[in-house]
C-alpha cells in the first residue's frame, strides 16, 4: 500500500524558514523521481519542485528558484524541501508525489502559513 | 516554460449529463506527456488521465481524454455526483505545468 506522508509545516514569519519532509513506503522510493506540489488558499495546482531518482536531476519553478531546495534520502525513504525566505505568496498546502510519468500518487498535504 | 489555458473556468451541469473540458497549450506537447487531474475541497489530487489518452488505475471508464499538439480534451460521460469537483490539466514534458483549472459544478 502507497503512503507517503508529509511533515514540518507550520507558521512562519515572512523571511522565515521551513523544512518539509515526505516519508514514503509501499514502493522501492529510489527507483522513483518525486515531486513538491502547492495549492495557495483559493488558487490552482502549482507545481514547486521535482528531482530525479537518484537527485542529480533537479527542476524547481520559477516562483521558488533560489529561496527552496528540495533533497532526497534514499536510505530513509523521504523527500525534503528546504524553504528559506519565505513569502506571504508561499502559503499553501504542500503536496509531496510520486512521478511515474505523470503524478500518480500524492501525499495528504501540509499546510505553510507565512505571516507577520 | 509552457503555458496551459483551461477552459470554461466553470461548467454546471446535471447528473447524467456530459461534461467536455478544453486545455489549449502556448506551445506543441509531446503527447506522452499530457495529463488530467481531479481535484476535490480537502482532498488530495488524483490522477486521471495520463499520456493524453490512457486511464490510471482506478479511473471508471466515463472519463476520456483526447487531443494533440497543442489542444487536449477531457470529457465526462453521464456525470455522477461523485464528478462534481475542479479538474486540472498538466504537462510534464520538463516542467510539471497545470492549467488553471475547471470547475464542474452541480446546476
């Protein structure tokens, strides 16, 4: 049975940091590229971040390039995301998924508050 | 980087209607790199169609995709309660782009 299972979301001043982490099991993790994916309050899907299976390969989107770093550990099964300065426009629900192809299983969500 | 524009922003429609959504690319799409998603208030996203055409696991066969270059299509046949939710487009060719959505709303 997939699960994955996101952690470290919180609340966080505007200049803040956050580290997002997605433990999985159910699947051989290493043999998988995954993903960060974002929905602010009212808004679309935005995709934030994708790394290949053993995390040489590495895309992020404009709107986070240079403030976030995601990472992988392939001997713990997670996924992480390292969110520095932060926004008042980075609040959301963070997705971790797996990409097979397209993304075809996604963690709960974890929600990031950006506030003063 | 790609630009998806989905349309109608909202559809309302009746149980046991169609429901025909539009997703219209900046530039060409590789066909094998196309998807759609489902997405419902407090849930997680699924995964419907993949590679324009091809159902993932656990999608009824109500649901269709089609389409090439630059327009792709998704449609609802006979809409169940349960198909009332907001439905993304997405390319994955190098980046992971989604459409801004289309709301399928009950009438």
């Amino acid at each position: 049975h997939v699960q994955l299972v996101e952690s470290g979301g919180g609340l966080v001043k505007p200049g803040g940091s956050l580290r997002l982490s997605c433990e999985v099991s159910g699947f051989t993790f290493s043999d998988y590229y995954m993903a960060w994916v974002r929905q602010a309050p009212g808004k679309g899907l935005e995709w934030v971040s994708y790394l290949s299976d053993s995390g040489t390969y590495i895309r992020y989107a404009d709107s986070v390039r240079g403030r976030f770093t995601i990472s992988r550990d392939n001997g713990k099964n997670s996924l992480y995301l390292q969110m520095n300065s932060l926004r008042l426009e980075d609040t959301a629900i963070y997705y971790c998924a797996r990409k097979y192809s397209a993304l075809d299983y996604w963690g709960q969500g974890v929600p990031v508050t950006v506030s003063s | 980087e790609i630009v998806l524009t989905q349309s109608p922003g909202a559809l309302y429609l009746s149980p046991g209607e169609s429901a025909t959504l539009y997703c219209r690319a900046s530039q060409t799409i590789n066909d094998i790199y196309f998807a759609w998603y489902q997405k419902k208030p407090g849930q997680t996203p699924r995964l419907l169609i993949y590679g324009v055409s091809w159902r993932a696991p656990g999608t009824p066969d109500r649901f269709s995709g089609s389409g090439s270059g630059t327009d792709f299509t998704l449609t609802i046949s006979r809409l169940e309660p349960e198909d009332f939710a907001v439905y993304y487009c997405q390319e994955y060719s190098v980046a992971l782009t989604f459409g801004g959505g289309t709301k399928v709303e009950m009438k």
